[in-house]
C-alpha cells in the first residue's frame, strides 16, 4: 500500500450543493405537505357545518373544497422525489484537473 506524500494530497474541495436530498428528507417533507393539507381540508368541512345556515354560498365552498382537497393531497404526496437536473461538480470527470501517472500515460498513448 502506497503512502501519500505530503505534495500528492488532493486538496480539490468538492461542493455538494447540487445533491439530492437524502430519502428521509423528502419522504418526511411529504409526509408533513400532507398532514397541513389534511388540517385544511379538516378545517374546511367544519367551516361548512357552521356555515351552513349562516352563508350557503360560502359553506358550498369550504364544502368543495373539503371534498377536492384529499385527491390533490394524496397526488401531490405520491409525487416521488425531485429530479436532479445535472450532476453535481463533485460527481463530475476532472479529466483536465489530473494528471494520469506516467505508466498510465504510456499505456494510454500506445492504445
């Protein structure tokens, strides 16, 4: 096993920014987009039992609003994780950062 010398160390910082989230993360930010909808929806159809003979109009909004809110909780729940639109800098070939070790280089301009 080769030990590094103190002028071979890669002191490159790599930059992680444009990594995904980690799984816990996304499925608990799910989780908690669909609790507050859920407490909405909650919240709207008790609206419209209180509202009901006070102001029909707006009881029949809380009631649709009631009833539309779980199928675009539950969509939005299940929509899977965000799409990572280029690979981050770390992950990146730094073909023109390095230099190959010259026996690689030697075989490299023989094939």
């Amino acid at each position: 096993m080769a030990r590094w010398r103190e002028d071979e160390k890669d002191s490159t910082v790599y930059r992680i920014t444009g990594a995904r989230q980690s799984l816990d993360d996304d499925v608990r930010g799910r989780q908690r987009r669909y609790i507050v909808a859920m407490v909405i929806r909650t919240v709207a159809v008790l609206l419209t039992a209180l509202l009901w003979n006070v102001s029909l109009p707006l009881a029949v909004v809380t009631l649709a609003l009631g009833v539309a809110l779980p199928y675009v909780a539950v969509v939005i729940a299940n929509a899977g994780r965000e799409n990572v639109p280029s690979l981050p800098s770390a992950l990146a070939a730094p073909s023109a950062t390095r230099a190959l070790p010259p026996a690689q280089q030697e075989a490299q301009k023989r094939s």
